[in-house]
C-alpha cells in the first residue's frame, strides 16, 4: 500500500492512521517527539530529513527505502518532484533518496508517498543471555536484536506459530516488551560496521555514566550519558573502529558530528548542486555555509 503524506502531518497521526487501514509503518522512530501539551509536533518533513529508520531496520531495511515520490521546494522557490508511486515508471536520478538525512539542505519537503505494507498478525519480544551473534544464525529474519553487553532482547513478528518455533530454535524467553532504549542530559547514535560491535561493546562498558544498547546486524548504537565528556568518549571510542557518533541532543559544546564523514566531498557537491548560496539549513550538515557567515 502506498500511502501519501504531507511534509506538516504529526508523525504519530500518520502511524494512527495507517493502523486503522491495517497498515504497517515500520520505519516508526524510537522517540516521538511531543509538545508540551502532550500533543504530536514530530512532522513526517523531520523524520524523512533526519533519515531515521527506526529499531525495525534489521528485517525492513532503511528509511529510504520506503520513501517513493517527493515534493520539495528549492533554495529559489522552484517546486520539484522527484520519483513515483510506481517504481518501474520512474527515471532519472533517485532524488527521494538524497531527501532522506539531508537535514534539509537540498530543499523543503512539502509531500511525500510512503511504502507501508500490511501490519503483521503478531508481534513478540523475548530476550537471551546468549551470545547476540550467535542468536542472530538461529533466528529467520528478526524485527530486532538489541543487546546491551549483558541481555540480549528480540523482536519477532509474523504467524503466531511461526514466531514460537523461531523462539524455541533460538533458545528465547518471553520478555514483556520492547527494551528501555538508553536516556539521559546528553544522547548520541554510533554507526559503524555491524561486524565491530562485538569489539566495541567492551570500549563503552569501560567509559564511567555511558549506557548504551546496540541494534545487531545494523551496526547502530544508541548511547546516552550523564555528562558530555562520556559522549565525548564514546565518540572516540567508534572512531577508533572506523565508526563515527552523531550527537542527538546535549552537549551544547560538542560538535554535532566529530570528524569529516568519510562521504562528505560527494555530499558537499550535491548540496552546492541544489542550493549553491546556502540559504537551506545552513550549517546543519559539515562543511556548509553557516547562517552567521559573512
């Protein structure tokens, strides 16, 4: 099912929606952000400039993939549409794709169209104190793996007697639901290879105030700290595995992605392509022009 979206439409709201139609939206977020209200204000604009795919990304793949048709308007006022709703009738270059994580500094979405599919009949957490990896081999497509260094927590969604016999062969206990995704003053998100989680774990357990839960087979780790020296150290502890820690919230003093991505001439170019005066998010991204410059 494909289903259409406006850049201003609450997140939340575009998840009940879908939910009444039976539909699945599994590139949800771990946090919504809300209003003080209680109310929704997290848009679908922010979570498609953000990139985030959510805990579900082992078995459904990354935000972009869902994403199909944009419409977005340039740094000189130009209304562009990039993909469609029916792949196979698409040319050209993938812009949806340059949309998703841009942070807005190709252009401001206005319309979006979102693959969703039909939401599965069951869905069920367990968790293990085996070895993350090792469950992983055992298991047929999970929703999730998460592991803190000590507990390993699954999500495993389809039939009901399918998830039973995939528990069974994992060696799974019922847990009552999702994982306490890590919380604090001062967040950050590490990506690096899924295959360096195993040497990074013990890195993390040594820096004092960090908890953390990596997504296995993704390569994310969610960390959050009590003082921004801990993220700091974090931080170096991916790069020295080739990872980088991309700072979610606190830590005023420190920046906000740490080294040069290793990408960033190919993402330079393509935002000078599409907004060669820099008047989109300036200074969201490295490298581009800040709103106080000159």
């Amino acid at each position: 099912m494909h289903a259409h979206s406006v850049g201003l439409v609450c997140v939340a709201s575009f998840i009940a929606v879908s939910n009444t139609c039976a539909q699945d939206f599994p590139s949800k977020p771990i946090r919504i952000v809300t209003s003080a209200a209680g109310g929704g204000n997290d848009f679908m604009a922010r979570l498609i400039a953000t990139g985030l795919s959510g805990p579900r990304r082992l078995r459904y793949g990354p935000l972009r993939d869902r994403v199909l048709e944009v419409r977005f308007v340039t740094a000189d006022g130009r209304l562009v549409k990039g993909g469609g709703p029916t792949v196979k009738n698409v040319t050209g270059y993938d812009v949806p794709r340059l949309l998703v994580g841009s942070m807005g500094t190709i252009g401001v979405l206005v319309q979006v169209t979102l693959r969703c599919q039909p939401r599965a009949r069951f869905a069920r957490w367990f968790q293990t104190n085996t070895d993350p990896f090792e469950a992983r081999r055992r298991m047929f497509r999970p929703s999730c793996i998460a592991w803190d260094g000590a507990t390993t927590r699954v999500l495993i969604e389809g039939h009901a007697d399918d998830i039973a016999a995939e528990a069974n062969t994992a060696r799974l206990e019922t847990e009552d639901g999702p994982p306490a995704w890590p919380d604090g003053t001062h967040r950050g998100r590490i990506s690096v290879r899924p295959s360096r989680l195993r040497d990074l774990a013990p890195a993390l357990d040594e820096i004092d105030g960090v908890r953390w839960l990596a997504e296995v087979g993704v390569g994310t780790v969610h960390v959050a700290a009590d003082a921004a020296a801990a993220l700091v150290a974090a931080r170096a502890a991916a790069v020295e595995r080739d990872g980088w820690l991309l700072r979610e919230a606190g830590a005023p003093g420190v920046d906000g992605y740490g080294d040069w991505l290793p990408n960033f001439a190919i993402l330079e170019r393509i935002r000078v392509a599409f907004d060669p005066t820099g008047k989109l998010s300036p200074g969201r991204l490295p490298g581009a022009p800040r709103a106080d410059a000159g």
